[in-house]
C-alpha cells in the first residue's frame, strides 16, 4: 500500500495533513558524534599498530571476531587477545579524559 505524503488524514470532522519524523541527526547531535569521535581517535592513535588495527576491525568497522581474524589472517584467539589488550588500553586513557574533563566543572 502506497500512502501520498500530501494526502490529509481523515478524522471524525475534520482533515488533518500528514506528518512526517525528520530522521536526521540535530545539530546538537552531530556536534556530539564529532566530538566523540576526536575523543576516540585521540585515544586510539597511541595504540600499537596490531592493537589499533584490531581494534578498528573488530569494533570500528563492526566485523565479528572471525571476520576480523581472517581479514587479518591471525588466529581467532590472537584476535580476542589483542581486543582485550586494546580495550583495555582504551578504557584506561578515556577514564583518564573523563576525569579530566569533570574536574573543570
């Protein structure tokens, strides 16, 4: 079923038009998104080239764990391990940022 955005809706006793939910991202938003994205790849940038690379693969790009392992041509478990390291690693830098960033408050 085909609905025509320009059609009006039909209540009891009157015509109301139709209205559509912007999908896009506010301003706000995206601002958001690309500040946690500078804050990400501050982070990131340090890792070692093995752990970043993982890292980017696996939870950047979104592929599972075996795909990152054959992408990569490394064993699944070298994959989990160089996952965890870098996460980690990450986790330990971006808490450090965090309470830098909540003692200026």
């Amino acid at each position: 079923m085909t609905l025509s955005l320009d059609e009006k809706i039909q209540l009891e006793d009157d015509y109301m038009p139709r209205e559509c939910a912007a999908w896009d991202e506010n301003p706000e938003q995206k601002y958001a998104r690309y500040e946690l994205r500078g804050i990400l790849d501050e982070a990131v940038g340090p890792l070692s080239a093995p752990l970043r690379t993982v890292f980017i693969i696996r939870d950047m790009d979104e592929l599972t764990t075996e795909e990152t392992a054959e992408a990569i041509n490394l064993s699944v478990p070298v994959v989990k391990s160089r996952l965890l390291r870098a996460r980690l690693q990450l986790r330990e830098k971006l808490t450090k940022h965090c309470q830098r960033g909540n003692s200026r408050e």
